[in-house]
C-alpha cells in the first residue's frame, strides 16, 4: 500500500485546526514502538512540523536485552533511528525521578495495601498527559499525538473520548483519567485504523520498526515479577501470614500478600479438594482470604478519583441513577449497570453481578446508547456482594 494524504485545500486541517499542516506544530510521542513511529512518520508526511518526544522513564541500562517493554534502552535507540529517518527533531527528556515517584512507587504501595493497581493508568495519568503535555505547551506545540488506539472527536459540547474502530486494540479502559482540559489538547491519529494497517503503514514508510513485536509486558517488570518489584522498592515488602478460608479455617501459609491478586486461583499452595480462588486480602492481618467462585461475584463497587468526561454533570447523572455500560478490566467486555451516589460516594450498580472485581483497579463507563463513548471512570475503593 501507499500512503498518499489529501493535499490541504484551505479551512480545517486534518488535526483540526484553521490552517495549514505547515503552520502547526506537534509534539509525537514517541515510545520506539510501531504504533508511535507510525503516527509521527503519518503526520511528517502530511505536512506537519513535528517533534518527536521520547521519555526515559526507568533505568534503561538493564532493561535493553528485555522484549516487549517501552521505553527502555532499545526503544529510546529505536524511537531515535525512526526520527532520523522520516527526518524530524527528536528528543530524549530524562523523566526517571517522576516515573519512579508518581508510577513505580505508587504500584508498590497499592499492592502493599492489598490492591491491585493498574501502572499504566498512572502513568498516562501523570508523567504523559500531565508532565508531557505541558513540555508540548511549551514548545509551542498546537497538540500533543500520541499512537493510543482511541478516538477523539468533536462533540456538541466539545471533545469526546470514544472506543477504538479496532475493538481488539481499543485502550479506552487505560485513559479514563483523561481530563477534559487534556482531551482538547490531545489527538489520536490511529482511533480510525485497524492494526493491520498500521502495520501495514510501518512498512509503506520503510520504517526500522516495522517488524518488532508490541509491548505486552509493564515495562519495569522484568520476567512479569511484580513481587520482586515490589520488594525492590519497598524492602521487607514480602513478610508471610495465613491463608485463610471464608469459613475461618486456616488453610496454610503465603509469602507475601504482593504475590496475590483477587480471583486468583493458581499457585495458591493450599488444597482442599475444591476449586479455590482469592476472593480477598487482607493487608493489615496478613491475610489471604480464600473461597469458591461464587464469593466472586459483585453486585456494585464504589470508586475514588472519578474522572467524568459526560455532557450532564456527575452530581445530575447520579442523581437520575444514569444506566451505564460498566468494565472493569481491559480484556473484559462492559456490563449494563446503573450510576448512582450513595452517603456521597460514586457508586456503580451492575445489573448481572460482575466476577472478580478487584480494588485499585479501574472501572470505565460508558453510554449504554451508542455503546463507544467514555462517561468517565475511576479505581474501584470497595466492592459489596449484594
């Protein structure tokens, strides 16, 4: 395939703004990935003055040999050979102290609680669409891109998120945090394609990257060893205690509370002749709680950090008890629920009770109508079974 862009013919440019692609600055965030190579290459092309961003976000002089992170060693020298390729600036902005404070840090800390915490919500959250978005303002740049499958568009009362034309790689679970403010700023060249032709693209531009797999992995997770991480950052993390039954019965002992997570069912190191699954932990006793899948089930949660992004305020959408769409993890597809305030806290009820919904993870809502526009969300702080 080709890519050949529309010439500019006057009015509005393809970003959305009243001129010329040669006139309007971009900041690309570039992570060494195809998703951002292709964005920034797409845009050069089109005509755009385009600065690509690279963050060093972790320690990348043991990550290098590690496959399927972002921002590591490797990336920062790929994200540099693209950059030099489709000829545009590029620069490298240490955010290493900001990263390990505002992410890392945080990770730790909300499975020490006994939560499970979601690193890359975070990381969005602050060190991209906050620390990185003001770096664009600052270069006097008209937007900031990045290569997250999402869309933006204009909506009557100004710029909506919505779900991703690729459902398999839509990311809108990851960018509920997204603030109004940050949304008219942001812009998502690929919410349209599918990643076929992203890929596809990666290879009309010749670009170095073309082949290399996505990222799968939390990118300062060496091997997927979150307890390690954990205990790295915060020493002495991994102190044992009891694996307790639902019906008080002490079925053994664990390591560390970091190496559980709710619904979890294997490597749990106890047997009783029955299928069992984390259904709750207990930070303060040491304790993980163990039962059958039915103590899964949840009936509502509530949430902290609500971030709404809907056309009617939160306060009124509460108070009419607004039917939602509601997921609670990214694989997982959103259930019919209902929004509502309860003793002054958003609270979310599903329709069909929900399975395995675990605290410090995140909760997205979405207009049950069109079934594609983000509501809002926020992490789940409780969760009840009836």
């Amino acid at each position: 395939m080709t890519y050949a862009p529309a010439p500019y013919m006057g009015g509005t440019n393809s970003l959305g703004f009243d001129k010329p692609p040669s006139e309007t600055r971009v900041v690309a965030a570039m992570s060494g990935g195809v998703d951002s190579s292709v964005v920034a290459a797409m845009l050069a092309a089109e005509g755009y003055e385009v600065i690509g961003i690279t963050l060093q976000l972790y320690d990348h002089g043991a990550a290098i040999q590690k496959k399927g992170a972002c921002c590591a060693g490797q990336d920062i020298h790929d994200a540099r050979n693209v950059a030099d390729q489709i000829g545009i600036a590029h620069y490298v902005l240490d955010y290493e102290s900001r990263f390990r404070e505002q992410v890392m840090e945080d990770f730790a800390d909300t499975y020490l609680s006994g939560a499970t915490p979601v690193p890359c919500i975070r990381c969005n959250q602050s060190v991209k669409f906050a620390d990185l978005l003001s770096t664009a303002k600052e270069l006097g740049a008209d937007c900031l891109a990045t290569g997250h499958y999402i869309r933006r568009t204009d909506g009557s009362n100004g710029p909506e998120l919505h779900r991703a034309h690729d459902v398999s790689r839509d990311q809108s679970w990851f960018l509920f945090a997204t603030t109004p403010e940050q949304l008219a700023y942001l812009r998502f060249p690929l919410g349209d394609l599918p990643k076929t032709q992203v890929r596809a693209l990666a290879d009309t531009f010749d670009l170095p990257v073309a082949a290399k797999p996505d990222s799968q992995d939390i990118c300062f997770v060496p091997e997927g060893s979150y307890a390690k991480v954990v205990e790295s950052i915060r020493p002495g993390a991994g102190r044992g205690g009891d694996i307790v039954h639902m019906d008080g019965r002490v079925l053994g002992q664990h390591q560390g509370v970091i190496h559980y997570t709710i619904g979890q069912r294997r490597g749990l190191g106890v047997a009783t002749g029955e299928p069992l699954y984390v259904v709750r932990i207990d930070a303060a006793a040491r304790q993980v709680i163990v039962g059958d899948r039915e103590a899964l089930l949840t009936a509502s949660l509530t949430l902290e950090e609500l971030n709404w992004l809907g056309d009617e305020g939160l306060e009124a959408a509460c108070e009419a008890e607004t039917r939602v769409l509601a997921r609670v993890r990214s694989t997982r597809e959103p259930l019919p629920a209902r929004l509502a305030m309860e003793n002054g806290v958003p609270t979310v009820r599903f329709e069909t009770a929900e399975e395995g919904v675990a605290r410090g993870q995140a909760c997205v809502l979405y207009d049950i109508k069109g079934q594609s526009r983000i509501l809002g969300g926020g992490f789940i702080s409780s969760t009840r079974t009836a």
